[in-house]
C-alpha cells in the first residue's frame, strides 16, 4: 500500500468526509468474500467479529433478518451497495460518528 493509499483510507475517517464516501469504504471493508455485495453469512462473520462471538446463532439470526427486512429492497437476499448506502444515508448522523476516529 503506498503512503498515497493509505493517507486516502485515513482521511474517510474524518467528520468532514462525505457520508458517500465513508459507506464506500465501509462497503470495501464489510464485503469479507470482495463479491460486491453482503449475503448472510458476511452479516454473520460481522456480527460475530465485533461482538466477539457473545451472541448465539439465534440470536445472531434475528438480527440478520432484521438486517435484510430494512436494507435488502430488491428482496433478492444480498445488499449490494446501493442498498447499503441509502441505509448509510438513512441513518447517516449515526453512521457518520461511529465510522470515525477522532484524534
């Protein structure tokens, strides 16, 4: 990764970064299989990582359904980008704060 890259990655954690752009990152970050969409077991692998396994599989499935009741609006079982950024700008002041560092 050049410095170039990585000052670019960094400066999508700053507050004056667009909620475009920080849910273009986000997206990168959160697609584990780089297939251009999320499908359940990425929500699950995500789940489990930031809550450090603490959630049992059906506890972990609710919120998966829930997940895809309000982000996948084509209904086909996968959030493509699109989808995920309109929830990104749906909640955008919550997204905005926690996909940042502050320094």
């Amino acid at each position: 990764m050049s410095f170039e890259h990585y000052l670019d990655m960094m400066s999508v954690f700053s507050d004056s970064c667009p909620t475009d752009l920080k849910a273009k990152y986000a997206f990168k970050i959160y697609d584990f299989k780089n297939c251009d969409y999320f499908d359940r077991d990425d929500i699950n692998t995500f789940i489990e990582r930031i809550t450090e396994g603490k959630f049992s599989q059906d506890e972990r499935s609710m919120i998966i359904d829930k997940i895809f009741e309000e982000a996948d609006i084509d209904g086909n079982n996968q959030i493509k980008f699109e989808e995920f950024n309109h929830i990104a700008n749906k909640y955008s002041q919550d997204f905005h704060k926690t996909f940042s560092i502050k320094i």
